[in-house]
C-alpha cells in the first residue's frame, strides 16, 4: 500500500482501511463513584468495577482512562461474561497503584447467578498490568464466553477538558509481518499531527484468548466444579516504538507489585512518622502520607555536575486527573507544607523548577528571564503549539514562592551545597521581580499569550478578582498575596546574602523589603472595611471584594500589627468561615456562588496559609478553631483524602460538608495542607545553619491530646518529640496547656520549648 507507515521494521496503515471505528471515547455519570490508580507519570482511572466503558464519538467525554505524558493511551478496557457485565461485590484501591475488584456473574444461559467468581487485580508500574482469576463454585462443569475489550482514541488531557481542536491525527492498525492473526498480542495506533506515531501494545502473557475481534479479546471458558482459570496481560504505551513512562517496566503483575511495595517502603523509612492518639485524625494522616508517595513525578533535575547531566528527581504533581504534571505554583507550595514530613522534596522541587527557568521574553508562553513556570506539558497539542505549555510561565507567585521555599529549605538542612548551586538561579528570580515592580513598586500580571490565563495568582479562574460591588477588575492585577511573597523573599535573601557575604545585595533587599511594607500598608488598606483590598487593578484603584486573600498577608511580616489583627478578626465572621473553613469570597458579595470555584469555595490549602499567618500573630485559639474544621471536614471525606476545594455552605450540625463536583483528588497542596496544620500546631522554628531548633508556644486543638514526631529530620540530626495537652482546670478560663518532650535525639542539634 502507498499509505503505509513503517517505523523500524513495523508496517502501520490508516485504522479506516482495515474497518476500524474511527474513534473511540468513554462516556460516564460523574456522579458515579471512581476508583483512580498513579504510579509516577501514569495514571489509571475506572469505574468501581476496573471498567472503562465504552461509548460512540459524539456522546460525553469522561476522565476515565489511562493516561501518560496528556495523553490517553486506553479509552476502553471492558470486562464482559457472556456479553453481560459482571455483578461488583467488592472493590479496594487503597494501596494507589494497585486495583482489586471482586465480581461474580448475573444469570447467563445454562449457569446460576452468583455460582462464578472473577477476581480482577490491575497494578501500575511503567505499563499496566491485569490478571484475572475465574473460579467455578458450581457442582457441575460450566462453559462461558468471557471477553475484554479495549480501544484507545490518544486523545490529548486538553481535549478531554473541552478543548475544541480543528485537527486531529488519525488511528493506524498495526499489519503483522506475516498476515498472520496471532492471538497473543495486538496493538492500538495514531499518528500525531506532529508525525509522532502511539501504540498501546497489549501483550498477553498467559490464558491465552481464543480470538481477537476487532480489539475484543474472546475466551471460550470451560471449567470443571470448583476449578480456577487465569488470565493475564500487561500493556505499554510507545512513542515512535519508546516507552512513554519514565519508569522501566518489570515484565510481570508480581513484580510490578514487589517494585513498587520496595520503593514505597524504602521512602516511609526516611520520612517522618507523625501519629496522633485520634484514630480518624490518624487515618487523614496515613492517607496523606500515601497521596505525598503517590504524587510523586519524575523530572529531569537542573544538572548538578557535569559528569551527571540527566539526573532525575522526584517532585509533586499538582493532582489527579488533569493536573498530573508539573506546575510551578503548586510544586512549591506542596513542597513547603511537607518539609516536616520529606525535605528532598523541596530541594528537588527547587532544582526541577531551575532547570525550566525563564531565560528569554515569549509573550506566547509569557516567558521572561528568570522567571519560574506555571505549567509543562507533553501531549500532542503542547508538541504541535496549539498551546503554550511547552512550558508555560503565565503566573506571578511562582517566582517568589521559589525563593522563599530556597530560603525554607536551607532554614531546615543547611545544605550549602544546594544553596551555592541554585545561587545564581536564586538572583535571576529576583531581578525577574524586580523588572516587573520598576514601574508600579509591585508586582503585577497581565495575560500577553492569546491562550494564556487571564488571572495568574493561586485563584486563576476568570471571575474571582472582583470589587465590593460584584465588578471583575481589569487591567494589570496586582494581588495583595503575592506582594506579600515578594516581602519575604526580599527579607530571607537578604539574609541568605548575608551568610554569602553579599553584603551590596543583602543591604539592597532590606531596604527594599521596608519600603514595600510602608507603602503596601497605605495603598492596599480600606479604612471604611479595615480590611485589605485583594488587589490593585489595572488603573491603580483598589479592588476592595472581602476575600481570603488577606489572610495570605499575616504570615510574613508585611502587615502592620494593628492591621493584621483587624484582618484575623474579620476572617472570624460568618460571612467569611463556614464552620469547615474560610471562603474564597465573603457570602455578602454579589459575586459570592458557593460553588464557585474561586468565588465562595473553600480550599484547604488557602485556610492552612491562613492558619499558619494567624499562628505567626498570636491567633492561637483561631487558627485551631480553621485547623479543626478542615480535619473534621478531611475526615468526612470519602478515604479520609482532602479535596483540592469543597462548597461554601455553612456548616450545619449533623451534616457533612458539600462537595465540589469536580475536585481533583488527590491533590498535592490539598494533601500538603494535613502536614502545615500539624507544623502550624506545634510550631517548630527550624534554624538548622545555626544547629539549633525552637518550639514556640506549641497547642492541640480539643481532638488531639498526644502527637509524636519520629525521625524529624534538621539539619543533621534526627530527632523524636512527643507533645500532650493538658486541659484547663474547671472553672479556668484560660485554654489548655500542651508540653513538649525530646524523646530521643540523633546528633548534637539544641532544642528549646519556648511558652
């Protein structure tokens, strides 16, 4: 044929030739529970059976799928027995990367319900693996059909979003050399409109099927009384006949399990152990812990020397299903609220995002000198520049959240070495903010990329930066949060220029850290709300809407003590805390939608900020009563997992907190937020360059009376601690006490309790 493709030594020729569907896709309720599966840069999501159901080109898209790199490499994976589809009894996916379902059959011709048994265990480890255990618990011999069916459309994450594409690639049928019909493997293609060519290349490796319909797999079952039958296949996703994961793939289920039970074993033994004497509180945690695991990516790292150019590391993918890859924001912020838990996260999280480091003006992918990334992707339409992920840079937080977790990082390790490799980096990022506040003296953002978002801070919808009349600004935006940012990273590199004797630099960013804080005071206060305006627009006015913006504020310095504390009280109000947490906007706006995402939601990470600030002025009994409120609300939760956002509704006694139809679960800050209400408890000060740790006024909230730290790692030292509450006598006012003891401790670090 003239139209055939080869690619070393295998023949393709377009799907259309060989009478195959043009296009694949699923269709599901979302409403219908899921069950989602990750191992590094692959995810897995399926109905509560394993199911992938398939559905006709113009029917609902889902997120159901397997997917690598933003693409979706099986849109199908359908289990059927005599052409029905199994009876669910049970299902588990806690372990993340592992899929268990047990089903039994509906009454098929010449079998009873319920007399055969199928055990079906899925795992993900560079490929996906599927075995399958059919049992007869029959008196009698049974024959069945059972079948598998699999289609893969390679359609890109963005599209399965809603973005409409005016061209697409087209699916290739692979031709076996020898016209052969081999039962023991086929292969699912496309060819990008980049010429890349994608397999989903299905290998089976016991249990044979007897034929191969199209891409059904067709076994004529025949099991004696009380015997068993297996089946197994493992498939994996090409690009130009590579691997697309990052991960090398084992060759069987086993091991695949085995891979990865060793590597997650081997990172909760470094980690630290955190458990409470609250079994539900407990739960939240150790799903946490799994959720911090699973997210973890592989990125290439900036290079360290030079005789180790393509070292990898490990950092936090934002959150399942559409945001399974790097952002800059997220990674940050993720990395920060986990340093009590894993700090080489942070330092490869810091050493990834150099790598990607603005160095020229793009106003297609917003990049600029210096400047840290907003989002990379990989699928076809970030290779073919329909967008501008390759990466993209329209944010304006990343780069001073970079700095000041470089300063964080360094606060808790004293790794020089890290801290002298990012130096120039570090100075880059700076003289990137610098850039942007020469006009105003803040730093703004505006969308330059045609695809580029219109608000690029942490609330990045559309509609979330509005007046107190309900009005969207305009314009040039300039956030009250990120000038904040800006403030800490000016005072902690100065002081990290300091211990580098950059004496030039070190007086520079002090000075301009106290001229921000004077004007920042005068020009973001309303009087009449004494409160903070979220932001300036684009003709320098005030946008004076009541939200959690503020809060952002109080952590690090840039307010005014009495301005500070008038912001803590109002966050207090019922219009801004829902009794699970503080909205987005306050519910007497205009504007306010509990349901919207940035406009009356609560997120979890956004209150852990917020607690962490109300904790640095002395909002004790306040920052507990937001802490309590996101656990109570975790705890809820279905697998006790955070949610990247849930409604604004009040909370009513008795009643669970709403959910957000479709939050990302698991998501990196959501997850991160479990650790930082911990830290923000105990309130550990680490000043590892220093040797030397304090404990500043530490308090449990009414849930918990013990909490215990286990290899806390600072600096060099590895150290134990266990706190307790003691309630306040009867009749005292005052709130409970908790103390603090090393129980034990793994080097020479000082530590002192501090009331």
């Amino acid at each position: 044929m003239s139209n055939q493709i080869e690619l070393e030594g295998r023949v393709f020729v377009p799907a259309g030739e060989l009478d195959i569907p043009e296009w694949g896709c699923v269709v599901s309720d979302r409403t219908q529970p899921t069950l989602t599966l990750k191992d590094d840069d692959l995810f897995l999501i399926t109905d509560t059976l394993g199911n992938i159901s398939g559905c006709s080109r113009d029917e609902t898209v889902s997120s159901l799928g397997l997917f690598c790199r933003d693409t979706r490499f099986l849109s199908r994976l359908e289990l059927q027995i005599a052409g029905r589809s199994p009876i669910l009894l049970t299902c588990n996916a806690d372990k993340g990367f592992a899929l268990s379902a047990l089903c039994t059959n509906p009454t098929i011709p010449n079998i009873n319900a319920e007399t055969i048994s199928i055990q079906r265990e899925l795992v993900l480890n560079g490929s996906l693996f599927e075995e399958l255990t059919i049992h007869n618990y029959n008196t009698t011999p049974v024959s069945f059909e059972l079948s598998l069916s699999f289609d893969a459309d390679f359609s890109d994450l963005f599209e399965i979003r809603g973005f409409h594409r005016q061209r697409r690639g087209g699916l290739l049928r692979r031709v076996a050399a020898d016209n052969s019909s081999a039962v023991n493997e086929l292969t699912m293609a496309y060819q990008g409109l980049d010429g890349a060519i994608l397999e989903s290349h299905i290998q089976f490796v016991h249990g044979l099927p007897n034929t191969l319909q199209g891409y059904t797999a067709i076994w004529q079952i025949e099991l004696e009384s009380h015997a068993s039958y297996q089946i197994g296949y493992r498939l994996d996703m090409l690009m130009n006949n590579r691997p697309v994961s990052r991960v090398n793939s084992p060759t069987a289920l086993f091991q695949a399990k085995a891979a990865e039970t060793m590597e997650e074993d081997n990172w909760r033994s470094k980690i630290t152990q955190i458990r409470t004497d609250n079994p539900k509180i407990n739960q939240a945690i150790e799903r946490a812990e799994q959720d911090i695991y699973l997210l973890r990516q592989t990125f290439d790292l900036a290079n360290s020397t030079a005789n180790n150019p393509s070292s990898k590391g490990m950092v936090l993918s934002a959150g399942v299903p559409w945001f399974c890859t790097l952002f800059g924001r997220d990674a940050i912020i993720a990395a920060s609220q986990i340093l009590i838990l894993d700090p080489t996260i942070a330092r490869e999280t810091l050493m990834v995002l150099a790598k990607y480091q603005g160095k020229v003006d793009d106003e297609w992918r917003e990049e600029q000198p210096g400047k840290i990334l907003h989002e990379l992707r990989m699928g076809e339409m970030a290779r073919c520049q329909e967008i501008p992920h390759t990466p993209y840079y329209g944010t304006v937080d990343a780069t001073p959240l970079w700095l000041m977790l470089y300063a964080e990082y360094y606060a808790w390790t004293h790794d020089t070495d890290t801290l002298d490799l990012l130096w120039d980096n570090a100075v880059a990022a700076m003289a990137w903010i610098d850039r942007l506040c020469a006009e105003t003296g803040y730093l703004p953002y505006f969308r330059t990329s045609a695809r580029g978002l219109v608000n690029q801070g942490w609330k990045d919808s559309s509609d979330c930066i509005v007046d107190r009349h309900g009005k969207i600004a305009t314009g040039s935006i300039t956030l009250c949060e990120v000038q904040s940012y800006v403030y800490a990273a000016k005072i902690r590199m100065s002081e990290l220029a300091k211990i580098r004797q950059e004496n030039e630099l070190a007086t520079r960013w002090q000075q301009e850290s106290h001229s921000l804080k004077q004007r920042f005071n005068h020009d973001f206060w309303i009087p009449d709300r004494d409160f903070l305006a979220m932001a300036l627009d684009g003709a320098g006015k005030q946008v004076d809407g009541i939200g959690s913006n503020p809060g952002q504020c109080l952590q690090h310095g840039l307010l005014y003590p009495e301005k500070a504390k008038s912001v803590a009280e109002r966050l207090r109000a019922p219009d801004m805390f829902s009794g699970w947490g503080i909205r987005t906007l306050s519910s007497l706006s205009p504007a306010y939608n509990p349901i919207g995402y940035h406009t009356g939601s609560v997120w979890p990470h956004d209150n852990s900020l917020i607690t962490m600030g109300l904790r640095s002025i002395g909002a004790v009994e306040q920052a507990l009563e937001i802490a309590q409120g996101i656990l109570d609300m975790t705890i809820h939760q279905p697998y006790h997992r955070p949610p990247e956002l849930f409604c604004g509704y009040e909370r009513i006694s008795g009643h669970s907190p709403i959910q957000y139809p479709v939050a990302c679960s698991p998501q990196a800050w959501a997850t991160g937020t479990v650790f930082q209400l911990l830290q923000m408890m105990v309130n550990l000060v680490p000043d590892a360059p220093s040797n030397y740790l304090r404990i500043i006024d530490p308090a449990l909230p009414a849930s918990i009376h013990q909490l215990s730290f286990k290899n806390l790692r600072v600096g060099a030292t590895l150290i134990d601690l266990e706190f307790t509450r003691e309630s306040a006598a009867e009749g005292e006012t005052s709130r409970s006490t908790t103390s603090c003891r090393v129980m034990k401790k793994r080097g020479n670090l000082r530590v002192t309790i501090e009331a």
